[in-house]
C-alpha cells in the first residue's frame, strides 16, 4: 500500500518537474536508455 502510494505522488512530481526542468529529465532519459543499451550488449558478450 505505501509503494502504491509513493509511485503516485512520484508520477504526480515527475509532471510537476517536468515542464520547468525538462532539458535536466531529457538528460536523464537519455542516460536511461544508454544504461540499457549497453547493458544489452553485455549480456551479450556474457552468452557468447
């Protein structure tokens, strides 16, 4: 129930924070997505 809760307010802040500070979450996005890009790759090199 707390989870619940907290993802909530989470999701309400994150669109709060967005519009003022969306150059900064685009960062973050982009870090994101390198982060799974090459952790992909060495999951890869991990099945080889």
């Amino acid at each position: 129930m707390r989870r619940h809760k907290r993802s909530r307010r989470h999701a309400a802040t994150l669109k709060s924070v967005m519009a003022p500070h969306y150059a900064s979450a685009n960062i973050s996005t982009t870090n994101t997505i390198l982060f799974v890009y090459l952790y992909e790759i060495y999951m890869n090199q991990l099945n080889l």
